[in-house]
C-alpha cells in the first residue's frame, strides 16, 4: 500500500509525531502504574521486624508507613513543573527524550533496592520525571492538531497511559503465582531499550518552533496573567479527580491482595474490565467537547 493510501485509512490527526507521543504514554503508564501495582509487595518483602497490628501483619508495615511513602511518591510529582517548563526552552523532543530517559531509567534501579525506602526514594525521583512526559505529550499532540481534533488527540493519548497500566497489571496477573516486584519493576527496561524505535519520528511541533525561538525573559513555567484563572480552575479540577480516584485505586492493589488474599489475576480483572468504560468516557468527552464545548463537558462530567 502506498504512503498516501495508509494516510487515508487513519485520521488525519494521526501523524507521526502524535502516534510518538502516544508511544511514550504507553511507557509512563507502565512505569507510574508499577508502584500502584507492587507497593503492596514491596511493603512484605522488607516488612518491618515487630510489626503489630492485623493490617500490619498482612502488609509487613503499617498503613501510616506504606501511605506515607506513597504520599511522598506523588507529592514529588510537583517537581514535574520546572522539568516540564524546561520545554519551552530546550524544545519538546529534546526535553520529552531526556524525561522519559531519567523517568525509566530510574524506575529500572528500582527493581535492585535493597530495601522499603530505597524504592520509594528511586520511584519518587522518576514521577517528576515522568510526570513532565504526561504533559508534555499532551502538549505535543495539541499542537500538532487543529482545534477541531485537539480533544481526539488528547484522549489518544490519555488511553495509552491506561493501556500502559493495564499491560503491567496483565502480565502481573498471568503468572500463576504472581511475578515478583523486582520483575515487574524492571518492565519498564523494555520501553526504554526500545526508545529510540518510538520517538525516531517525533519532530518538533511547528508551533513549538516559533515560540522557543524567541524565548521570553521570564522564568520558565510561569503562567501569563491572562491565563492563570483558567489554569487555576484546571488544577483544581485535575486535583479533585485525583484526590477521589488516586489513593483509593492504589490501596485496591495494597488492600485486595495483602488484606483480602486475592489473587494478582483476579485484580488484574478489574483493571481490563475499567477499560471499556475509560473508553467511553474518552468518547463521551471528546464528543461534547468538540459538540457543547470544552468547560460544561468537563463540569457535567466530572459531576
């Protein structure tokens, strides 16, 4: 089939570099989702001696312990700001690169900690890492796209993050006795070895071209006035969705199977069976973003 054929059968918002950005939220949901998925493993296999309690007789810690440290793993998300503001500067494909570099790699030691903190130190020093390549591919397809196909892109983009989570929690769940965190952790080798494959057409937006060849004096990441309101609410959205969704998501993994017993397959279930209602959700919001616009879909939906 000829080059013109094959760019036929695709949306026209399909372009090379979108489909890299996607890519590589493939590889950030793997590397974020690992902790969701063996903190609770992690927590038992360097469980504290003298711990009391039924809970932390299960986990090997207590909940104050493992909850702390997952606090901290997200709280670290923060630094993902300068690091994603570094793109203004240094320009989308450079800066996405070098995240997703840091962001697996250090997820990668991570599978050889000798210990609770070790691990919570080195996944926490690669969220803000891998943060800043969540944005940053949202960025990328947004400004490789009209305002018509914007909202398609994005939730391109935002499903491959969920099929990244859910690849982790399949293979978890396909070895009959579970595959052991180290493994799992060391999944995310895979993406970052195959790099080079995946970003080999992105191309730096051409929108992004003008900008950060004439870089404002100010300091990066900092909001224009005239659009900080807007930013605010949207924090404050993108917060409450993840104060309700975030916690209580990572303690099904920690509470199922160190509480309850169940089995890795068994919760491996439950993330494929979230998959088709994620979809329609992304279809429900791109269809009334495009159609009653962007803010009362956003509302109605998160209500």
């Amino acid at each position: 089939m000829t080059e013109g054929g094959s760019r036929r059968l695709r949306p026209a918002w399909v372009t090379p570099a979108v489909l890299s950005a996607t890519w590589l939220s493939i590889a950030s949901g793997m590397a974020q989702f690992t902790v969701t998925a063996v903190i609770g493993d992690v927590a038992a296999r360097f469980g504290a001696s003298g711990a009391t309690g039924a809970v932390a007789g299960q986990l090997g810690r207590s909940a104050t312990s493992v909850g702390t440290a997952l606090a901290v793993i997200r709280l670290t998300s923060l630094a993902s700001l300068p690091a994603a503001a570094i793109a203004d500067r240094m320009g989308r494909r450079r800066t996405l690169i070098a995240m997703t570099v840091v962001g697996l790699g250090l997820t990668v030691l991570a599978a050889l900690a000798p210990g609770f903190w070790w691990f919570v130190a080195l996944v926490a020093l690669a969220r803000p890492a891998m943060s800043a390549v969540n944005a940053l591919a949202g960025v990328v397809v947004s400004e490789e796209t009209r305002t018509r196909d914007r909202s398609a892109a994005i939730g391109l983009v935002t499903a491959a993050y969920g099929i990244g989570a859910g690849l982790v929690a399949l293979l978890r769940g396909a070895v009959p006795d579970g595959l052991d965190f180290r493994a799992v952790t060391a999944l995310s080798l895979v993406p970052l070895v195959l790099l080079p494959l995946l970003v080999h057409r992105l191309d730096e937006p051409v929108l992004a071209g003008r900008v950060t060849a004439r870089p404002e004096h100010r300091l990066p990441g900092r909001v224009p006035r005239r659009y900080l309101r807007a930013t605010v609410v949207l924090g404050i959205v993108t917060g409450a969705i993840a104060l309700g969704t975030g916690p209580a998501f990572t303690y099904l993994f920690v509470y199922g199977e160190r509480v309850l017993g169940m089995s890795p397959a068994t919760l491996s279930l439950l993330v494929v069976g979230a998959g088709p209602f994620g979809l329609t959700g992304l279809l429900i919001g791109r269809a009334g973003a495009d159609r009653i616009g962007r803010a009362p879909t956003a509302g109605l939906t998160m209500a």
